[in-house]
C-alpha cells in the first residue's frame, strides 16, 4: 500500500513531458517541479529540463517526448508520503470507497463511506475531492457522468506495466544512430515475430523507458476491450497482461539485440487504465481548444503534451506544436455543491483526455483541485462558487505557471 496510484503501483513512467514544445520553458511546475525536485535531491530523479528527445529516456521518440522526467517509484512513495505527513495529512491506507451518503437536499455530500478491514467506515467531508481515476465517487453520488465513447463504448487499452533489467543499452544507441528513432518501435522484429507465432501481443509497437536507476520501464503489453472501473475489467488486465509479459519476454531475448539478457524486476500490482469515466461538467473542455491553444480566463494550468490515445494495434499519436489550458470548470461535476474531481476524471472529450491523462497535468489538476476546497471551505460557497481569481493568485504564489 502506498501513495501514487499508477505512478508508483502501476510501475508507469517517466513523468511524461512538463515543458513548452520546444524545451525552452518548464509549464508545468507547482508542486509537481516541488515533488520532482525532492526526488532528484535523494536521487529519485532526474531534472526534466536536462532530458532530450530522441534517447533511452523518451525511448528515443523524436517528438512529443521533450523533457520527461525519469523517477524511480519507491522514492516516490517515501517522498509522497513525507509531503503529506509533513502537511499534517491524515493518511489511511487498505479502504475503499464503496458508497456516498448525500446531504437530504440530494445536493451535497456528507461523506463517503469506506470499506477497511474492520468493515465499513464513514468518513464525513466538507468538499470532497474524487481522484479515484474512475470517477468513483461523482458516479455514486449520481453526477452525469461520460465513459469512453459515448456512442460505441469504446475505451483507450489497458496495459499492465513491467520493469527490467540487464538491457544492453549501447546496442539499442548503435541500431538508433544506424536506423533512425522509428527503428526503436521494432516494428520489423514484432513482424517477424507474428510470422513465427511468437507474438500473441495486439500491438505493433514497443514502448521501453530508461529510468533513473539503469532499469527500463515497459510500456508495450496491450489489453483491448475492457472496462477498467469494472472489477472483471482490472481482473482482465491483471492476468492477461501477467501472460503477455512472459511472451514479450521471451520475445525481447530471442528477437531484440542488445535485449538477450534481460530479467525481469517487477510486473505492476495496480492494473494501467487509460480511460473510464469522467465527469460531465457544465463545460466539457473540447480537443478544438488544444489545437487553438486556448487560454481560458479560469485557466488552472498551462502544458504541451501530446494527444496519445492507445487504440488498435499501433494507437494514434498527434504532437502538439502549441501551448494550451486547462480551465477550473473542468474539475466541477454537475449536481453536488462540495465535490470536485481532478486526475483523468475530469471534465472533457475523449481525444482532450488522450493528451491530459498523462501524470505531471494530473499532478497541476490535483493542486488547483486542493486549493479550490480550501476557498470553497473557507467561503462556505460551492466548488462553482469560489473567487477563481483568487484561485489563480494562490497557485501563481506556489510557482504555477498560467502565463
Ligand atoms: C499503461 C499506461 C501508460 C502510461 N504512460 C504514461 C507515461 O509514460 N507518462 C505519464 O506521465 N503518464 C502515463 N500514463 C498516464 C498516467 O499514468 C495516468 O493517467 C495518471 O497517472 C492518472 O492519475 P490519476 O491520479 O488520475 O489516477 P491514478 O494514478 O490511477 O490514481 C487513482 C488512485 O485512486 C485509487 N482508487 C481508485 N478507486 C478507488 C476507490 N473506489 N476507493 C479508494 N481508492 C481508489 C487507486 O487505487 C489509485 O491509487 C500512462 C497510463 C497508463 C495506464
């Protein structure tokens, strides 16, 4: 049990890009450069404004991959924790959210009601802040809620992260230098290997992260079709992406130089969803938006990152060339006063979440989604109703950059 959900139990990484296009400018800082910064002081990480494109680290993408941060994930638990601990948060490991007591006006939540080992526990809540991923709470507490495709259902692969040792990383440079950044998706020995029945993976492309700590983060096991707020759907993504990681491990030794004597190190505890549920706000921020590179007047966070979305056997990738916002109304569901989502649950279309799903956005959504409680406390207003300039004051005082 820990704190970083997918970025610690899931194995994900790096923390995927936190500058402008060009690598000139940091975007993303805020207590995400806070929590970076503490990891690369106990060597948990490395400064994201040193990483290039087109190396081990943005597995040699040569775009869209700029300024990643490699981190390792058991510094991350110890420095999260420490944060909170040092901010006097109360922590409690091993429950669930299972269900919401509602105010009896139906538009406030007294509380979410947990289950820990003892049985059920009650917590109440003044704002409560839904970063379950899924959108857990805001769909118990019965807010309109998108999942996926609205039309067809369907939803981003899930993919079960691994981690590995032993990689011949001078062997992987000499075929980049020789073939070109697209040679490192393998595509022809993942063909070669289809040939030979030897690749029962539905992708086409392989995804391996240097980290910080020389081990190599792989991002390639694919699992279609399957609804990760769903029990059977985390059980799904869990054990077929245990088999695929054995095929693909035999795969990398007997198809990959400079991959024949890899180990494994570990296979993640937490399953890797990309897409479920978000809430449907008032406002549904839209891709048009990106590609205009909006800056809303409530914005909240300003980035670059890419949209990315892990569909049909190679995904769809579109770089982003421009620098866009996101704004406060994306955090605020519909129908209940005192809640606020933040995380890949919020509040726009399916291609928006294919670009903000990645860790240092979630990271800018979850500190506005902070402050934004406290105001709405300290007001006694509802999430809407909070003095967003206010909002941006304060997290331009903590280094967040909106400008
Ligand atoms: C396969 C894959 C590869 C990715 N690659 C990258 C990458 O390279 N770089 C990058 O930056 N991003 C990447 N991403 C995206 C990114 O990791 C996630 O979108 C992001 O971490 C989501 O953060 P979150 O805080 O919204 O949710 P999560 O990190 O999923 O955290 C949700 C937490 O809530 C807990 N929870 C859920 N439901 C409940 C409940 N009912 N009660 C109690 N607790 C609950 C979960 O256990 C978890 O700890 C990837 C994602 C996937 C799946």
């Amino acid at each position: 049990m820990s704190l970083g959900g997918t970025a610690t139990n899931g194995l994900v990484g790096s923390f995927m890009t936190c500058s402008d296009p060009k690598g000139e400018r940091m975007l993303i800082r805020g207590f995400f450069e806070e929590l970076v910064n503490r990891l690369i002081a106990v060597g948990g990480a490395i400064d994201p404004m040193s990483i290039a494109n087109c190396d081990g680290y943005s597995s040699w993408h040569e775009f869209g991959h700029r300024n990643v941060t490699p981190f390792n994930s058991e510094a991350l638990k110890f420095e999260a924790e420490s944060m909170c601990l040092e901010s006097g948060v109360e922590l409690l490991y091993g429950v669930q959210g299972m269900d919401v007591i509602l105010s009896k006006s139906g538009d406030r939540l007294d509380g979410v009601v947990f289950l820990g080992k003892e049985g059920l526990l009650f917590i109440a809540a003044k704002v409560v802040i839904d970063c379950t991923g899924d959108g857990d709470v805001a769909h118990l507490a019965g807010c309109p809620m998108m999942k996926g495709d609205e039309t067809t259902g369907e939803m981003q692969a899930g993919s079960l992260f691994f981690v590995i040792d032993g990689v011949n990383e001078a062997a992987l440079q000499a075929r980049k230098d020789a073939k070109g950044w697209q040679a490192m998706r393998f595509t022809d020995e993942i063909n070669q290997a289809v040939e030979a029945g030897e690749y029962p993976i539905p992708r086409r492309r392989l995804g391996m992260y240097k980290s910080n700590d020389g081990t190599w983060r792989c991002n390639i096991t694919r699992i279609p079709d399957v609804d990760g707020s769903t029990t059977a759907g985390q059980n799904k993504i869990m054990q077929v992406g245990r088999v695929q990681i054995a095929a693909i491990l035999k795969f990398l030794r007997k198809y990959v130089r400079g991959c024949e004597s890899i180990r494994l190190v570990s296979s993640a505890t937490l399953p890797g969803i990309r897409e479920t549920r978000r809430i449907r706000g008032s406002f549904v921020m839209e891709e048009s938006s990106i590609v205009a590179g909006e800056m809303f007047p409530d914005r909240i966070l300003i980035l670059s990152n890419s949209r990315d979305a892990h569909i049909g056997l190679v995904g769809r990738y579109i770089p982003q060339e421009v620098v866009y916002s996101l704004p406060y109304r994306m955090l605020v569901p519909q129908g209940v006063g005192n809640l606020l989502a933040a995380g890949r649950n919020v509040s726009c279309d399916r291609s928006t979440l294919s670009a903000i799903r990645v860790m240092p956005p979630c990271f800018g959504l979850g500190q506005a989604a902070g402050n934004a409680a406290v105001l709405a406390v300290r007001d006694k207003c509802s999430c809407a109703e909070i003095d967003v300039a206010e909002l941006q004051d304060w997290l331009r005082q903590e280094n967040v950059v909106l400008d």
